[in-house]
C-alpha cells in the first residue's frame, strides 16, 4: 500500500486504517474505521515508549554535529518524527527546518524533489551532502540519483537492488565517522 500513498491515493491516516482492515480481512474480521483509530493510538504509544536514548548514538551525533551541518529526510508521518527525536535526546542536533517530511511535503523518497528540499535547506550543493540511510532504494539509491553521495547503513546484511555505488556500506552508525574524512 505504500505505493498508493506514494501516489497520493492515500494520506497517511486513509493508509493506517486500510492496512488494518486489510490485514483483519485476511483472518475474516472486521473492523471499523472508529477502532483502527483506537488501535493506531494504542500502536503509537506502544512503538514510543519504546524509543529509549542510545548513548552511543547520542556521542555520535554529537561529534557529527561539531563538524558537519545534519538534517534527517524520513517518510515516516509528521505525527511522530519529532517525538521520536526528543525521546532519543536528539532534538538539539536536529533543526525544525532541517527536519524533512515526507507527509509535510507530500512526495517521498525516492522522489528527487525531497533531495532537492534537503540540499536547500541544509544549503549545500549537491555534491556536498552525505546522505546515510538504511532503505536501499530511498536512501542510497535516490540519493545518488539526486547527486549525493551515500551511506548504506546495513546491518542485516541485506544485498543491493541497483548498481548504484555508495561511498560505503556499514553495519553500524559507529563506523561512519572514518568514512566522514572526505567532506
């Protein structure tokens, strides 16, 4: 279905509560719109209490953000982007304005137009901006495509779809520094 909301066919509430009769269906049960909601508010607590600060990543970012200019670009919805990054203690490194999402913006990666919004909202070049992402085709491919120069973060070891070539390939967030010398 992320396709569909892709193609504006959804919006992000119209998809959580498609996937969720969706799914229901293929066990024979129906549920109303009203209880998907109730489901969805009780999903979303649920996933943020489980976001919990990592120390490490909190070190990481620090040290990124004493050299480097960071932002995030995420297809996650508006309604928990923000959260998520206060509750990982984050929020500081991270701007308002250089925060881009895709529900805000209405096309999502690997759409070029959020790289675009991302490079001029960092205010960078194109050649200037290291995109590090764990999604194949959003984060590495689409970036490249839109003239960046990319990450792969994969820690499961999941194998390319494309013959783009990242910078890097690493398994985790505390191997990106070394590969940061370049920029």
């Amino acid at each position: 279905m992320w396709i569909d909301v892709i193609a504006k066919k959804y919006d992000f509430t119209q998809y959580r509560q498609l996937r969720m009769q969706r799914a229901m269906a293929d066990f024979n049960r129906i549920i109303e719109a009203r209880d998907v909601d109730d489901f969805q508010r009780a999903y979303q607590a649920a996933c943020l209490d489980a976001v919990q600060p990592d120390p490490s990543v909190q070190q990481i970012v620090a040290q990124l953000a004493e050299q480097h200019k960071l932002g995030i670009v995420t297809n996650g919805p508006v309604d928990m982007a923000f959260i998520k990054l206060e509750r990982l203690g984050l929020s500081s490194y991270f701007p308002q304005d250089r925060v881009i999402i895709s529900e805000l913006l209405g096309y999502h990666k690997p759409d070029p137009r959020i790289y675009a919004t991302a490079r001029e909202r960092l205010e960078a070049a194109s050649g200037e901006v290291l995109f590090v992402g764990d999604t194949w085709e959003a984060d590495v491919a689409g970036a490249i495509d839109a003239g960046f120069s990319a990450i792969w973060l994969n820690p499961k070891g999941k194998t390319a779809t494309t013959d783009h070539k990242p910078l890097a390939v690493i398994e985790r967030l505390d191997q990106l520094p070394s590969y940061l010398s370049f920029m």
